[in-house]
C-alpha cells in the first residue's frame, strides 16, 4: 500500500540500549504530561489523548509505576513544568522529506538547534507544511512475530475485529493500522487478545513511498542527522521518506 509504515525505517527499539530506552521513556513522559493537561485529565477513558500516550509507553514496557508516577505528577499542584509542541519540517540530502516534531520549554533554543542539524548535513529547514501535506497521519501497531508463529490470516482478523482500517503483514513484524483516536483501543484489544507488540502511535506515513538514496556521502549525512535529531531531548518522533534507515 501506497504511505505504508516501515518499521526499521522509524524505530529502533529491538535490542536498544538501557542509555536509549531511559531516553525513550524520558521523552514519552513529557508528552504524558503534555497530554494530561491538554486533554484535561489523568483518565485514559475520557482523555483520548492520554490513553494513545499510555498505549505507546505499554507497546515500548514502561513500567505501569512510571506511567502512574508521570499522570499523577502531571496532575499535581506544584508541576510547573511547561512545554510547547512544535513541529519542524525541511529536507535532508536529494530533497529527502523531514518531520521533527518536538516538545519543548524553550522555543528558541530547540528552533536553533533543529536548524543547525538540518544545515549541518546537507540539508535545510523550511516553512511550515512545506512537507507534511505528502504525508498521512495514522495510527500505526506493529506486532512482533520475529519467530514466524504468527498466522497472517488470524492476525489480520483479530486486528479488523478490534476495529483496524489496515493490516500489512512483513517478515518479522505485522503491522496494524487504525485511525487516530483508535489506537488505544485497538491496542488494548491485540494485547489482551496475546500478541506482543513492539509499537503503538501516532505516525506520519509517506503518500508517495521512500527516496533511495545511492550516493555514500548522502546516506552518511542522512543518517547523522537523524541521529542528531533522535538524540535531543526536545525531539519526539522523527518521521520521513528515506528507504535506506536502519
């Protein structure tokens, strides 16, 4: 399918260092936090922005004590811990479309340094939107079946009767598809129904496929900057159409 999600092209959370993995958990926490006071509460069954968070910080085994500590943080009195969504967008080497999207407590500080990765290799910042309207958003699950037990079939009718738009099945993994607000739910129900997922939120999925890059200098570049990008602490997610990520 055209837009479809690669999972080695985005996340790289299979055998992830405990250095990554606190990373990881730190910045799924800001956005908890960003989602409790957003969505106006800290329950999932009526803040449907905090119940994606909390079905993504289950997908990558936050502990449930860190996601309970975050959510009543979030709700206590003396949090004053502020942060901002921004997203940024530009290019990387041969027009490779780029999505950086950021939380953040000092706009100009991250603004600076977004700026300075995209220029440093070989690329550069744009206006807003300049390369998202190729881009969908969807929810996005993907299922581990990296020892091949996994029967496509039964899969791909467990995840539409637990309310999925799409199913894709790849070597190693399956991956579901759903509409924004449903990924918590559906989720929930692949979960409960025994699979083990590896992911599970909100992605930005290429209309028109993924850019192969050829020259070595260019897949070098584009590689150190995502991992710049991937790196700070204000980055969320990094979302773009290079096929040759790992």
């Amino acid at each position: 399918m055209s837009g479809h999600s690669k999972w080695h092209n985005i996340q790289k959370t299979k055998g992830a260092a405990d250095a990554k993995r606190a990373q990881a958990f730190t910045k799924i926490a800001r956005e908890m936090i960003v989602a409790v006071k957003e969505g106006g509460g800290g329950d999932p069954r009526s803040n449907s922005k905090l119940a994606t968070v909390i079905a993504k910080a289950k997908a990558a085994n936050m502990p449930n004590d860190n996601i309970k500590r975050t959510i009543d943080k979030a709700l206590g009195a003396g949090n004053t811990e502020n942060y901002e969504k921004i997203v940024y967008e530009g290019y990387g080497p041969c027009g490779v479309a780029v999505i950086v999207e950021t939380m953040t407590d000092n706009r100009n500080r991250t603004a600076g340094e977004m700026r300075h990765y995209f220029d440093k290799y070989g690329g550069n910042m744009g206006a807003a939107n300049c390369v998202s309207w190729s881009f969908d958003k969807k929810g996005v699950i993907v299922i581990d079946n990296e020892d091949g037990d996994l029967d496509e079939d039964t899969v791909m009718m467990d995840a539409l009767d637990a309310g999925a738009a799409d199913f894709e099945a790849d070597e190693d993994v399956m991956t579901v598809y759903t509409g924004v607000d449903d990924v918590a739910a559906v989720s929930d129900a692949l979960t409960a129904a025994g699979y083990k997922l590896l992911s599970a939120q909100v992605e930005m999925l290429p209309q028109n496929g993924y850019i192969k890059l050829t020259n070595e200098d260019d897949i070098k570049n584009m590689q150190k900057m995502l991992d710049m990008f991937e790196d700070n602490d204000d980055v969320q997610n990094v979302w773009h159409n290079w096929e040759d990520a790992e």
